[in-house]
C-alpha cells in the first residue's frame, strides 16, 4: 500500500554542492577526457614567478594556488556569433536565452534554426518569440546544417555554438565548415547524460563517460579540430520557453488534484537548473573563450533536488495540497521513461569548472522560480485544458489507491 507523504516532509529539502574551490580528493584523481598538452590559457595570460602547466581538469594541489583565486574579466572586444539550434526538445530554449543574452551586451547574434520557418514545430516556444531576438537586434535563419555554408552566404564569425547535433554526423558539416571559414571557437552543448552512473555522486568534470555515446564522438572530433574549443554539459532545465515538460508534468496533477506518482524512494538527487543559468556561463564563456578553450563544463546550476522535493516545490508554487506515492516501474509493468519526466537514479551534476575557471556564479532558486512558471502555466490555459491519464491511472490502480487526493 503507497504511503502518502506530507508537504513538509524533510524530502523536499535542496541540496547545495560546496563553493569552495576545487579539492584534490574530489577532482585530481579523475581523468580528464581530452588532455590538453598546453598549459591552461587561464594561466597563460597572467604573469607570476610560479610557473603552473594544467592539462585539461588537472588542478593545482592545495600548496600551490587555486583556480578560484583568479577572475576573469570579460573581453570588450565584441563577438560575432552563430547559434546553430535545435528545433525541438529541451535544448532549444538554450539558444533562445542565450540569444538575447549576448544581443543585450552588445554582440552580434545569428541564430540558425534546423529545418524550415514554416514548419508546425516553429508554432510552439520558444520558436513563437523569435520575434524578441530580432527586435533586439538579431538575425534568424533556417535550414539544414549539412547546406550551411549556403544559409549563412559568406558570413564570418568568432564564436560557433552548436546547440543541435547529438552525434559527429549531424555536428561534422558544421564545424568542418567553421573551420574551413576560419572560425577560431567552436562550442559544443553536449549532455550530462554520457556520464557513466557512479556510487560517488555527483558528476563532476573529467568522470567517466559512455564511449559509445554519440556526444562523447563529437567532443573527440572538436578537441582534435580546434584549439579553441569547449564542450558543455547540460541536464534538466526550467524557464519560460521551454516546450519540453519539467514543472509542467507536476503542475499537471497538481491542479486537477491528482496523485502524483514517483518511482522509487523520491529520494533520488537531481539537478533542476533555470535556463538563464544556463545562458550565463555560456556569455561567459564566449566572453572569455580563450579561459574557456581546451576545456568540458557542466552546464548546471550548484544544488540538487530529491524528486520528492520537486513534486513538493511545485505544490508551493501552485498554492496546492500534494500526495505523493512512490512506484516500482518493473513491479508495476510500466516504462519508468515514460511514466515520468526524470531519470530513476541519482542523476545530479555539479558546475565546478564554470566556478574556477570563469567565475560563474548560479542564480536558480527553484522555490521563486516555479511560482513564475506556475504563473505562466495558468496564464497559457494548460490548467484546464483536457488530459488523460493512462500511464499514471495504470500505477495508481496496481497500488490500489484512488487517481483523486
């Protein structure tokens, strides 16, 4: 029998990483990925009668200086930069916030949609308010990455993000053609889901990843291709113009005062970051690319959630009652991938090389920022619009407890 949890149960807690700066215990044991075999251009720029060489995630021991005790300053040379972006799915929202970003502090933006204008997915956000980037100064453009050089008409550019491709042949056209027009930075938005899982939560960069992940190809290639190159690993994220379900899949069940079904022990730590977070290390990244070059970040906020937690942050955000019951997706013959929007597993990240690196600071604060997107999900009409409930009225009814709290 599910036992139901109340909103104040300890669970709900957030957990922060630490800001102190990175330790040997934690980070120097762990192999880096791609090591560089020049010294860190962080280090290359300043001038001390200490002489330091850091391969790629190699940071000093505790005698010697720490990464964190420097600041980078943005660069006021202006960029020209192209956005190569993804035309669905959670990656998508990047490249809008990032957009409008680098556009209010003074850089020249264009943002390349795959596919056409005219397609239906253009009907949804964060495609819907492109409109925003152009007024802002922004140039928009569709079309398919392997015809680039065709879309983009001779344009040159300093920085090139690829917020598309999940393997070398969808990410391959792309940069042989930045490299070919003289590109110097080629950065990649890869995914903290090639991480191999580990009894030593959290991910951290230089950990383990899949060899076979198509992200772990792409990386490889660029490392090999540029000298200024940088990869950056997202996971789950929240902010307007996302049109792939978080908060929404809670927000759901919340309002029609339903059960809210969460496989395991909801005990699992996960990341949950809002997309400005996210948009702010890559300013400051391409702001600062030579610090950034050479290197692999996790691109995440610095605290982590239980998904008890989350279920009982939307509550407080929708001003709702909750009940949670908790699942086992093989005992109940349910896919847990698609009985619910997060991974069954510690799945949580931490932001440690933004923090030493570029300086980075994050600003999610989940309890204020699901009262704007529950503002925004009753603003739009998805708390009344129809939904069925199939998967979850499958789990509830092998627990044998009511859909309705």
């Amino acid at each position: 029998m599910a036992t139901p949890l109340s909103l104040s149960s300890p669970s709900s807690l957030l957990f922060a990483s630490s800001t102190s700066n990175l330790s040997p215990p934690s980070l120097s044991p762990r192999l880096s990925l791609f090591p560089s075999s020049s010294s860190s251009p962080l280090f290359s720029s300043l001038s001390f009668s200490l002489s330091i060489s850091s391969p790629l995630f190699q940071f000093p021991t505790a005698e010697h200086v720490s990464l964190s005790s420097f600041t980078v300053s943005a660069s006021a040379a202006k960029k020209k930069v192209l956005i190569v972006n993804a035309n669905s799915g959670g990656h998508a929202v990047i490249g809008f916030y990032l957009a409008k970003e680098l556009l209010g502090s003074g850089h020249e933006v264009t943002i390349m949609t795959v596919g056409e204008e005219s397609s239906d997915k253009m009907k949804k956000p964060p495609f819907t308010r492109f409109s925003e980037i152009v007024s802002a100064g922004g140039r928009t453009v569709w079309g398919d990455p392997a015809d680039i050089g065709k879309v983009l008409e001779g344009a040159a550019f300093d920085v090139v993000l690829d917020n598309n491709g999940k393997d070398l042949d969808a990410v391959r056209p792309v940069a042989d053609w930045a490299k070919s027009s003289g590109v110097k930075y080629f950065f990649f938005i890869s995914s903290a889901g090639i991480y191999k899982p580990t009894e030593e939560p959290p991910h951290v960069e230089g950990d383990e990843v899949k060899a076979d992940a198509g992200h772990v190809g792409v990386e490889k290639y660029i490392s090999e291709n540029f000298n200024g190159w940088a990869s950056f690993r997202p996971q789950y994220m929240v902010g307007s113009g996302n049109n792939k379900d978080c908060e929404e899949w809670f927000f759901d069940r919340i309002v029609r005062g339903r059960r809210v079904p969460i496989p395991g022990s909801g005990m699992q730590l996960v990341n949950i970051s809002h997309v400005r977070d996210l948009s702010s290390m890559l300013t400051l990244a391409i702001e600062n690319p030579d610090a950034a070059s050479g290197n692999i970040f996790n691109l995440v906020s610095d605290r982590a959630v239980t998904l008890d937690g989350m279920a009982k942050l939307c509550a407080q955000a929708a001003g709702r009652p909750i009940e949670i019951v908790h699942f086992d997706p093989k005992a109940v013959g349910v896919d847990a991938r698609k009985a619910f929007p997060f991974r069954n597993m510690h799945f949580y990240a931490e932001p440690r090389a933004a923090k030493d690196i570029l300086g980075w600071k994050s600003t999610t604060n989940l309890p204020e920022d699901l009262k704007e997107r529950f503002e925004e999900y009753v603003k739009i009409g998805r708390d009344t619009k129809p939904m069925q409930f199939e998967i979850d009225d499958k789990i509830l009814e092998s627990l044998k407890v009511p859909a309705a709290v």
